[in-house]
C-alpha cells in the first residue's frame, strides 16, 4: 500500500512538472542593422532539417534552390550538444514547476563556406539555456531554431 502511495505520489509529481522555454546566453546579443546584406547560398547536405531551419532563421544566407544562382555554397555538419544534467528538474517537480529552473546546454553548429573553391571552416559554440516553469506553459515562443538562428547570427559577425 505504501509503495502505491509512493508511485502515485512521484507520477503526479513527474505529470505536474513545468514547460520550458528557450534562452540566449549571453542575452546581450546584437540585433544587426539593415546595411547588413544576406548573400545567396546553396547548402549541401540540406538533408540536415533542424540545421538548415537554423541557417535560415540567423538571416545570413538566402538559400537558394539551384548551385548556379549561389554565391556560395554551404556544407552542413550534424549539430552537436554537450549533455545535460537533469538534477534541477527535481526542484521542479518538488514545487510543481513553481520554481523555474534553467538548464544551460551548449551547441556545436559548423558548417563550411566554399567561395571560388576556397573553403573556410565555420564553427561556433552555442549557448541556449533551457528554461523549466509551469508559467512556460502559456508562453509560445519555444522556437529553438530562431533563438539559435539569432545566436549565430551574432557569433558570425563577431568573428568577421
């Protein structure tokens, strides 16, 4: 009987815990002005979805269809992320995701620029925290691939 109560109590605990909500880090990211230009470009390996979208979302490159339109041409790699550690969630789940906690998670995004056959190696490091609270639940930017896309836009200029 005990073990039931238990089990009940740690379920309902576990079904109650928080949404989450994404966040840049540094938050001082800049926004870059109009004089900016995107630059056509043709990515390969555009079988890599959650990357392209975030290629797409920085607002760097225009992606184009046909590699004769592009002025130059992207080469994709696999995202990678550092894992995580779940122990803030227990706090979560202890106060019903009346607490918020955040869980930093760093991304490797590269990707290689090829202009007139000359290729250049991009990667940078990507901070996005992951954000755990019950009020999250009534918040709808959750769109990881924009708050990257804004991320690396800055990293790109950055290193420029």
């Amino acid at each position: 009987m005990r073990l039931l109560k238990f089990l009940f109590v740690v379920s309902l605990l576990w079904s109650c815990y928080s949404c989450y909500s994404y966040r840049v880090f540094p938050t001082h990211y800049e926004e870059y002005g109009k004089e900016i230009t995107t630059i056509d470009a043709f990515v390969l390996g555009d079988s890599l979805k959650q990357e392209l979208k975030i290629i797409k979302a920085s607002g760097l490159f225009n992606v184009v269809s046909d590699s004769t339109e592009a002025n130059v041409v992207l080469k994709l790699y696999p995202l990678k992320r550092t894992p995580v550690c779940g122990q803030p969630l227990t706090l979560s789940m202890i106060t019903l995701g009346q607490v918020p906690v955040y869980m930093p998670d760093y991304y490797q995004f590269k990707f290689d620029e090829i202009r007139n056959n000359e290729v250049t190696e991009k990667e940078f490091t990507l901070q996005i925290t992951q954000r755990v609270w019950f009020w999250d639940m009534f918040v709808f930017n959750k769109k990881f691939d924009e708050k990257a896309g804004l991320l690396l836009k800055k990293e790109y200029y950055q290193s420029q």
